[in-house]
C-alpha cells in the first residue's frame, strides 16, 4: 500500500518511515470513516495508551528513582492525560493528516481534543506494530521531550501544595475559576483565577486550563510565602 503525499509528509514529521505502511493509514483513520473495507483507529488507540503509559511509568522511575508513587502518581497522570496527548499531536500538525467523516468534517473534528489524543495514541500503537517497543518508545520520547523533562517541576503540583496550606489553616480548598479565554479554538489561552475564603487570589494565563490552574495556585502560593 502506498501512503499519500501528505502522509509521507507526517512520517517525516513524525520520524518514522512505516514497512507497513497500512498501519499509519489505519491510525489516522477516524471511526466516522470506518466501512467494512476501512478498519478505524479505535483499536489502535486502545493499545497505544497502553504502550503509553508503560514508557511514561518507565521513564518517571528512571527519572527519579527516590520518588514515591504519590509523588510519581500525579506526574504519569499529567503525561498521559488526553489534553497533553492532543498538544502532542497538535505539535505535529496530525490534524492535517486525520481521514474524518463529513459530520466530523464540519464540526471541526481536526480540531478537537479528544479526536486529536486518540489519533497520536493510534499512532504510537501502529508505530509499535509496524518496528516494535523499543520503536515505539524511542518515539514517545522524542514527541513528548520536553513535557518528560518539565514534569517532575510541573507535577510536584502547586495545586495541592496550595490545598495543604489552606488545610493547614482551617480553610476549605481553593477555587479555580475560568476568568478568561482568547485566541482560536485550536489554539485557545486560559486565565484562571485560584481564591482562598479568606480572600486571597491570583490568576494566571496558560495554554491549557491545567497549566493556568498550576500557575494560579504557585502564584498564591508565593503571595502568601511573602505576606507570613
């Protein structure tokens, strides 16, 4: 079988080229495209989030071999989550390449988060399939780089950091509030804003809302380090 010229494009991205080159159609293909002849991505996807998970966990305990898993729990949890699995994708423009019916079509599935996760973890499972884990990982690592590497700062999580002080204190935990959102929807930046009863806020703007709640909550956080 032979790929289109726009999925040899996002091999190049992707930086697999595919022996079987059936697998990377199948991963990209949406169950809205699915007939008796078109197998959809729905059972890749499945496997994919295995092979997944099993390099995050991996790479997390080789990354910190003191961690406990409470500390390793919440940053597996933000590796593999639907949203960073669609910033994935998005990274490497798979919406272009996803084969998607006409409701779909309309309704701006290239754009949708959900379609967007599921499509990079059908991907990873078709790469597995087609050259194997070690494959498969060299690939999770590569996309996923940088979000390995923040994780661990990102996900000592100021969010519970902030919950335990106001515990501490007698208060209920922060609210996380939606205060503003711009930009297109592929694209869209959040500000959020996290408040304590006894008055104390901050706000914060991210890409995702769970970058802007961190980011609210660390910045509280500091405020109030600097008012004891």
């Amino acid at each position: 079988m032979k790929l289109s010229s726009e999925l040899r494009a996002f091999e190049e991205r992707l930086g697999h080229r595919f022996a079987r080159p059936e697998l990377l159609n199948r991963a990209v293909t949406h169950s809205s495209m699915s007939s008796p002849n078109r197998d959809d991505n729905q059972r890749l996807e499945f496997l994919g989030d295995r092979v997944l998970g099993l390099v995050m966990a991996e790479a997390l305990l080789a990354s910190d071999p003191g961690a406990t898993e409470g500390q390793l729990a919440p940053r597996y949890n933000a590796l593999v989550r639907k949203e960073t699995c669609a910033d994935v994708a998005r990274d490497i423009d798979i919406g272009t390449v996803l084969r998607l019916g006409r409701s779909e079509m309309l309704s701006g599935g290239r754009r949708k988060q959900a379609l967007l996760g599921d499509a990079i973890e059908a991907v990873i499972a078709a790469v597995y399939l087609d050259a194997g884990f070690e494959a498969a990982k060299a690939l999770i690592l590569r996309l996923w780089g940088r979000r390995v590497r923040e994780v661990e700062e990102d996900a000592r999580d100021a969010k519970t950091a902030l919950q335990e002080w106001a515990q501490a204190r007698g208060l209920p935990p922060p609210a996380y509030t939606e205060t503003a959102r711009k930009g297109p929807d592929h694209a869209p930046v959040f500000t959020i804003t996290a408040r304590l009863e006894n008055g104390a806020e901050q706000s914060a703007t991210a890409g995702s809302k769970r970058q802007a709640e961190q980011a609210a909550a660390k910045a509280l956080l500091t405020e109030l380090e600097k008012s004891q």
